[in-house]
C-alpha cells in the first residue's frame, strides 16, 4: 500500500568520517553516532555528535569509546548514553562490555557485563530499564535472547525471548513497546521479513504483520505512533526500501525511498524529523559519510 502522508528528503551535514555498522542514539536532541568500521576496514572508537537544530556536527572533542566496537548498539537514558555489545579487533571477537557516557563530564564508565558477548543486536530504553535483544552470541549463534539491565542496582536479568532468533535486526519503541523488525538468521541470503514486539509488563511477545521485504542490516525510527525501516543489504544489492508499520491499524505501507541504498546505517529521529546517517552503498565492506534527513509531516 503506497503511503499518503506528506513526507520528503533533505541532505544535511555529512557525517566526519566514513563509516558503517555503526549506533545511533539520540541524546538531549543531539545526534550520537557510535563506532562502526572506519574507511580502512577496522573497527573504530569514533564518537560524533551532531546538532540538527543548525545542521552541524561538533568540533568540541567527545572522548571516544573505550574500546573499538563494530556492530554494536546504544541507547540513551537520564541524561546518559549506553552502549552495548558488538565486535571488535579483527571483526571475530565480540563483546559483552556496557559502557556509559557522560556528557557533562564527558567521561565513559564500565556497567556489569552483559551475561553473553554479542555483536549485530539491538538495545532500547522502556521506562527505565535497558532491553538488549538478538543479536550473534559467540557460544550459541544468532540468539533469541532479551536481557534487561537495571541501571539503579546495575544488574541484568534473564526475560522472555524472542520468537524468532535473528541478528542485524532492527528495533524502536513506541508505547512503551519494543517493536523489533528483521534481521537475518544466518548470513544475508537469510534475511527476514520477522516483526515482533515485547510487552515488558506481562513479559510476552506477539508476531505482528510481517515486514514487506525481508531485509537485514537495516535500521529504524518511531515517528507519530508509526516506525519508518530504512535500508539493508543482499549479496548483489543494497535497498533503498523506507516502509512503514502503523503500529495502531498493524499495517504496512511504502514511503518514500532512501536517495541512497545503504547497509549498516543509524535511523535516528529528533521530534518529528528522522536522520539516516552513514552505512554501506555496496553490500559488505562499505563505507559512506551521508546524512539523509526524512521529514514527516
């Protein structure tokens, strides 16, 4: 179903670096973009942050991460950046390091380890509590798992895991829900076009309609009650696919593409306005520095 809202792209401010398999979050209405794969193919402890309010990126140093990370994911809350998992060194190690960013002293924390080492997952905020989904775990493979991380005691318990097991999967919140779309379950010949979400009050998942186009590597962002899925990657291809969920009405619809195809971006959305930065043009080891900005109206 093609949509009929009033949207557009911009072009904003590219990105500093090339980069792609990176997080995004956003954090006092700035833009966080995290890590990644730097234009030499290496994982990178590059922090940039960007200002959409005059379209510009920071010249002001941000300390960058602890460690270089790949594929990993973030999440803000309380006025603190998280990030979760990923890869490292030489793409086959994972992670299962929390990190914890300040911005007003500008310093990173260590916060209890997440239980398993993982890389490709997905990590939100509901009401407090980090929900950290998916993803690759060194001992079982692409998991299914669900952790929620306490940041008052900083301790993780065990939750009802996902119906699906996937990585490079995608997720967002919206009423309190955590809604999470594709990925792939072994490779990128096995995409999926999976949409689940958790309900962290009764501790149960519901499958949901199931994405148009089965797609991992992508990213997403919540808009108005609906969520916006952008990009991904097959072995010949990228896509330009942005569609729709309407998490209301539980149906589909086709937006307006991406003006490039990429893989391993960030969907980030600032009020009403979502920014689709970096990622891969060609499937793989590819890198771009691009800012496209989706408006919503």
């Amino acid at each position: 179903m093609l949509s009929a809202t009033n949207t557009f792209w911009t072009t904003g401010s590219p990105l500093p670096s090339t980069r792609s398999e990176i997080a995004g979050a956003a954090l006092n209405d700035k833009i966080y973009i995290i890590g990644g794969f730097d234009e030499t193919g290496r994982s990178s402890s590059s922090v940039e942050v960007y200002d959409p309010s005059v379209d510009e990126w920071s010249t002001i140093a941000v300390s960058s991460l602890p460690q270089p990370l790949d594929h990993t994911a973030a999440a803000s809350y309380d006025g603190k950046l998280y990030v979760v998992g990923g890869g490292y060194l030489n793409r086959d190690d994972l992670s299962n390091m929390l990190f914890i960013y300040n911005p007003i002293n500008n310093e990173w924390t260590e916060g209890e380890d997440l239980p398993s080492p993982r890389g490709a997952l997905t990590a939100n905020f509901i009401n407090g509590t980090l929900y950290v989904v998916g993803g690759v775990d060194i001992a079982s493979g692409t998991t299914s798992s669900n952790w929620a991380h306490n940041p008052t005691n900083n301790t993780w318990i065990e939750k009802a895991p996902m119906p699906t097991a996937r990585e490079h999967l995608t997720s967002v919140v919206v009423d309190n829900k955590l809604y999470v779309i594709g990925g792939r379950t072994s490779g990128m010949i096995s995409n999926v076009d999976v949409n689940e979400v958790y309900n962290p009050v009764t501790d149960k998942w519901m499958v949901l309609e199931s994405m148009p186009s089965q797609r991992g590597g992508l990213a997403s962002a919540a808009v108005n009650g609906s969520i916006y899925v952008f990009g991904g990657e097959v072995p010949a291809s990228t896509f330009d696919n942005n569609e729709r969920y309407d998490t209301v009405s539980n149906e589909w619809s086709s937006e307006l593409p991406m003006p490039t195809a990429r893989h391993g971006l960030a969907a980030v959305a600032v009020k009403d306005t979502i920014y689709v930065i970096g990622g891969g043009p060609q499937p793989g080891g590819s890198g771009s520095n691009l800012n496209e900005i989706f408006h919503v109206r």
